[in-house]
C-alpha cells in the first residue's frame, strides 16, 4: 500500500476521509484503520454475497466528533442514534432483519475460507480476466496498472461500438447480465464484475459468454480471450482456488 | 425415429416393452405411445429439473393387462391400487408433497420454453461438447453416431489413465462433480452431464473446468475443445437458444 | 370517514399532509386522493406480508411543487432522482431488488382475496381482540371506539405490573414476541399485533399465549378471554374469512 | 414399557418382530435394541420435521441372517445392496439428496432440545389435547389410558355426525387440515396431530380451530375445550416447555 505514509499525513488534516467499498469490501484487502480512513461505506450485494438492501457505516472517533459541532442537516449521517441503540443490540428503526441472518452466515463463510484466500482468490480471477480482455485486444479501462481492480473490469469498446448493444446481445443470447458503463462512460465501457460468491468456473462461463458476445454482436476482438484465461486458471498453484483440498 | 416400422410390428409380440427415460425424459424426444412402448420409467432429477425424489411409471393398457394375470411378486410394478387413488387426486401412501408441487412448476417451465425449443437447446448442448471431446482428441464412448445422447456424453480415458482420478481432481480443484463410469467402466470413462435446466455458459463453464481438469491430472490432450465448443455455440442461429428473444 | 370535508378544505390550505401508513397499509382501509393527503409512507413488512426492507412514498402534485422551492435539504424526501429513473423501470441507486420480487406476490395475494375482504378480515380479528381483552378486565389503549385499530391493538397493565415482564415471561415460555410500548408507554402497555399473512387459527393461538402469559406473570386477569375471540370468530358469516370457501 | 419382558422371552422366538414408526419416531421414546425388536420402519414427515420422501429400515443382526435363508422376492426388504454401499457412504440408487441435508439439521434440532424434553413436550400436548376432547365431551379413539398417543388423538364422532364433514368445513373455514379416519373408521372419527416441529401455541390454535368447526359442523359438544388445554399448559412448570429458559 504506496498511500499509507501520506496516509498518516493526512490523518493529522482537519478533513474526514470517506471511501466507499461497496464493490471491494471482502474482495480486496481494505484497513480502515492503518490507513487512516474516517468513515467506511459498504453494502451487502457484493463481497458479501448477500441480496442488495444493507448499507453499513463504520466511523472512527474522529469522524463522530465532526458531528457534534457539524451544522449540516442530515439523515444517514446522523449516526449517534443508531450507536446508542446498537449498544444493546437494538435498531433505533425496523432492520432489514433477514438480510442480518444473512450477515452473519456471509461473515461465517469468509471465515472459513480464510481472508487471505477470499482476497487471493479475487486477485487470480481479475488477472484471469485482464488476460483475456488483452488476448482479445481491447482495453481495460485503467491507466495505472498498480490500481487494476480485483472485483471488477471495465473494458473499453473500439470506436463505433456501442458497449450497450453487446450487453444487449449477451443478456438476450446467455441469459447474463454485465454492468453498464455509468455516466460519461455509458455506451463506451461495460463492466465485468468478478467478486463474492465466485470460483473460477463462473469466471470462465462468464468470458466465454462475453467472447462469444462480443463476436456476435461485431465487435472486432481476436479469439483467443478464453484460452488465456484458463491457460492462467490452470497453473498448479493452489494459492487463491476456492475449494482447494489436499489432493491424494 | 428409424424403428418405428419395427415398433409397430413388435406391438405384437407378447412381451412387454419398457423405456428407462431417467436420464432422457424432458431433454430429447420420446413418444411413447408412437413407438409402442408398454412401460415407460422416469425420474424428477434430470430433464424435469428438479430434486431427486420422484420416480414415474407410464404404463399403457397391454401393460394393465398383463399384470392381472401375472405371478410375480410386484411392489412398485404393482399399479391397481396407484391408478385407483390417482383417479381422486390422491395417493395411496404418503407422496413427496414438495416435489410435486415443484413439477407443477417445472412442467410449467416446460411448457413455456416450448418442448421444441428445448430439444434443439440440448441438441445444441450435446453437439457442443462432442466438437469439445474431439478436439481435444479423446474418445466418446458410443459406436454409432446416430446414437450420441443429447443429456450426456461420456468420454474414454487413453489407456493408463484413471477418469476416477481426473473427477476427483476436478472436484477438489473446480467444485465441479462429473458423472463416474459405472460397472465394467469404472475407471475408464467419466461422463458430463449437459441437461435439464441448463444454459449455454453453464455448459461452457463445465467444458472449461473439464478441459483445464484433464490437463492437471495429467491426461494427454490437446487444447481448443472450449474453443471448438464456442466455435459451434456462436454461430449466429436462435435455435435452441434458452433465452433467445428478438434482438432489435 | 368522518373528515372527508375537513380533508377538503384543508387541501386548500398551503401545509402538507403526510401520513404513516406503515402498520395500517393494505390492513385498513386508506384512500390517499379521496382524503386530501399528499404524501403517504408505507412499509413492506407489515400489512404487505414481506420482511423488513422496502420503505415508500407516494406524493402527489401539491408535494412536489413543494420540492421545487423548498430549501431544506433533503435525502429521503428528494424525489426527483427517484422519479426520473423510475419512469423506464429503474432506480437510481442499487434497490432491495429481491423484496420486489416478493412485492409483486404479495400484490397478487392482496388481490386475489380482494381488498374488501382484507380489509373485512381484519375488523373481525381487531373486534376479536378487543373482546379477549375486555374478557380479561385490562384496558385498550384508545379513549375513542371509532379510533380502534384493527391491526394492533394495546393492552394497558394494571398499575405495578410491567409489560415488559409479561413480554418476556411469553417470549420465553411460548416463542412469541409481542410489540413493547414506545416512548412515555414503555413498561405500560404491551402491543399484540394482527395483521397481514394472518387468519383466524394464528390469532386464536396468539390470544392463547397472551392469556396464559399473563396468569404466569401474575397480571389478575378474568380467563375468558380466548371463549370471548371464539365466540366471535365462529359467528357462522363468511365475511372477512380468509380461506372462504362455499360450502356443500 | 410393560412388555419388556415379554420381549425378551419373543427374541428367542423364531419369527421377527417388525414395528412401524411412522408417527411416533423422534416424538415418543422407543428403544429398538432394549424392547427386542428386529426391524424398524420411519419416516422423515413427522416426528423427524421434514417433507414427505424419505423411509427408513433399522434392521438387527437377526433380521439380517433372516434375509440370507428367506426366497420371498423381495425390493424393499432387500438391504444387502444398500448395506454395501452405505459402508462407504453412498446410495445403490439415486437418494433424496436435499432431505438428507434437512435430515442432518433435524438431529441436530433434536440434540439440541434434548429427546428428553423432545417426549415430554410431545407427552404435555397428548395430554392437553385429551383434556380438550373429555371437556367437549367426544370420546377419544383409545380403549387402554395406557396406551394414548402422545403424537396424535383421534376423536370419535356421536352417532350421525361425519368426521369428514366436520374436517371439510375446518379445512374451508379456518384452512387447517385434520386428519381422516382410515378403513373402517372413515366418517368415524378424525385424527389431531400433535407432533414434530410444534410448540404449545401451535397446538392451541389447533384446538381452538376444532372446537370453532365442531361447533359450526353443528356436532353437539361443551365448550371449554380450549380452556380446559389451557389451564393445563399454563401450569409453570418447564417441564417439556420447548422454548423454556430461565426467567428473571
């Protein structure tokens, strides 16, 4: 982690650093903590592998002491009644009460794989995918390569292709459902996303059907993306493999 | 159907015909009545696409009759007492309830799709694998090509090699259970299974985990039976296709 | 509904009315445009039968002029977001997707037993309350008959009994949990709720756990309670019962 | 147990003695090896707390050594095939799969409890359902007080009434299913279960939804069944209470 020292730095600026893990908390290694964030945000529907409808906070003493003197109106933000409630294992308004049984189930299932692993296991299925995105000769949407993300890959489409037409065609030819590019990004990029309850047969169903998508819809890629992909899958290590057991 | 012509002369022989559908029934084309079978076994785990648990006998009036003359023992081939409580909608014994009501579903399933369409997906599905099988230049275990299943294909293991082994290894690595060779082929084929409720990226994640499964134990093949199968599933026709709907 | 005329002439009026429908929604009987209300919040979790997870509001015209020129700053009540995405089917941020799914059965379940009769359903199971809880000598929390609920209803202790003993005696001796009393009620008054996925034969075993419960509290009680719902509930008219079916 | 004598002097005897389970298993204590007995049928629908779709035989050595010498045909009470393949934790055919998982968490739920406290809930509710049957003033299908069930009742009709009547118009009015009367009692009597996954407030809204439908099927009974139930369940001991935990 290159940040960390300025990181300190920044701890002693009087601002709060918020940074959002909804697309990486339980995929990628994250330290609240000894990266001097203030405020956390997270969700349930990725990582954590549970059905969308949790939103966590996790704030340091740092960020509770703003509030306290902080005139902004707020709603999420407001956190002193919710930490009062907690402290007896209590909501202060009705939880979405299932998807917590959910939690602590999710929670027990990255225990038991063990955090090294979950994040092991993610770093091999993004550079599995980064493989075939290159072997297919298009472009992952990330200049610096230290910062490749291991829950998703963004790749960019060629000029003249529409990358929501291809999600289009996938959707209606395989059934399978890519993320959009958002913003200035819509119809340039589409989203892999390859993070939570995910092994490396899902990874590969999932380029296979974005191979042979891309053909079907005319994008001009190279064969070949898939290969690459299992060619990387297959090495013997075992580092990373969900369900890695001794073999006989 | 070449045999039909042989189906209707045999009608007249004596003895019984009876079809074990287990692994065919809801995934390839079967017309009892047409090819003159008396007695047709089914299961609910294959092509109905549900949990094991169900097992179904069709039987036709000269199959009636010949119980009502007949000395054998009989439990399950014993049909009165089944037809007599059938006929209010009720059971005899204590029936697998749940099940049932999960049939209702999967026939409804059945129906939607269309018992066309879903013949030609597992047509679709059985071809794919076989251009799989061969390109990694293992065998398939049946003599005659008219004959190939479209629910399952099993392939022979070159000599010295252990198809018991390569389903362990690919259990242990991949998560992903294969069909073991039984009886005199135990040990020398395993067997995919490509049927029921199946898509084309779950057939291709499963030829991945194979393809990269065969490498690991050691199995001398050649690599592109994925890229065959892609090859072939990419072609630019709708049928068969699952989910296929009008592209604009 | 006496104050339909008020409802009028207070729709001329330049305030808001907003109303907390989130234990009376599809329960009771609310009709937003005819009352004159602007804005109305409701719940999944209750009258809608669905866990804890999807809040809603409906706004009309006059509310979202509001908006426009209203300067306080707003999370939940800044519609417009919401609005602009829902029009081609869609959120603006990540929704409980999986709850509304449920939602739309839930609607089926509503309308296939008819808003009429839920609504008739539910009066017969307040009224049978009320009637255990007078049979018993406590107190209903509601000065004004016209004002009872008819889904939930409040039983005020005697003075030195605390609700939140006969709560726990009853979590712990029968499995059930009933509402606490909020704020200025807490320890005087305990809820029992009956509403939504709910028929005669749950509320019958609910009022018997809260007679019960209240003898091992040593709350003095009159028994009678439950004879009282009985009786009620096995008047030979069909309205209001769920399962109603013609007899032979 | 009285006969345990008996069943001593009967294991010298040549014969076997086989004992249906069905309704009794995991809800009343029975002890194969202590009362001699050789074979022993279950099922996983009542006391075991699942579906319907899983039979079980527990045989002895006796009944085994009976297998080797018998030639009646046989396919259920074949267990040679089944005994081979269990050694290594497999089935000779395709099992219930998805009932063996609910089976591993229903002998955990009953470890949990403790069979002890398992049969004296199940011996309170027998006992309270009988009270509510004596209070009505029907008669209970048992000639031997020592010999009542503990996991169902059944209750006899007065002369020209029909207990499928009375079952129809509980099954219509209040959507709860009583069980018939078999062969020679059809239209005789009808069947309360009180067994499995139940707990006090489920039994009591059973015996209020008979009592109601008695009363609607025009069959003259007493009041004060319910109340009679109650009064017994509400005693304070723990003893076979399910949820009992300590109070305050």
């Amino acid at each position: 982690m290159p940040g960390v020292t300025q990181c300190r730095a920044r701890n002693q600026h009087p601002a709060r650093l918020m940074v959002d893990t909804i697309s990486s908390l339980a995929s990628i290694d994250y330290r609240m903590d000894e990266w001097g964030v203030d405020i956390t945000v997270g969700g349930s529907q990725k990582g954590l592998m549970l059905p969308p409808g949790l939103s966590f906070n996790a704030v340091n003493e740092k960020a509770l002491q703003a509030t306290k003197s902080a005139r902004l109106p707020r709603a999420y933000w407001n956190w002193e009644e919710m930490l009062a409630s907690n402290q007896a294992g209590f909501f202060p308004y009705t939880p979405a009460t299932n998807l917590l049984y959910g939690l602590r189930e999710a929670l027990d299932m990255l225990q038991e794989e063990g955090l090294d692993k979950v994040f092991a296991r993610h770093a091999r299925h993004g550079e599995a995918t980064r493989r075939a995105v290159r072997a297919w000769g298009l472009e992952i949407l990330c200049v610096e390569p230290n910062e490749y993300s291991n829950s998703l890959t963004a790749l960019v489409m060629p000029e003249g292709h529409d990358s929501d037409y291809v999600r289009k065609v996938i959707l209606e030819r395989f059934d399978m459902s890519l993320g959009a590019g958002l913003g200035k990004l819509k119809g340039r990029v589409f989203r892999i996303g390859h993070l939570g309850h995910f092994n490396d047969l899902m990874l590969a169903g999932t380029l296979c059907g974005t191979e042979m998508g891309l053909a079907l819809a005319g994008v001009p890629i190279r064969k070949g993306g898939v290969q690459a992909a299992l060619d990387y899958l297959a090495t013997p290590t075992t580092g990373g493999v969900r369900t890695a057991r001794a073999l006989a």
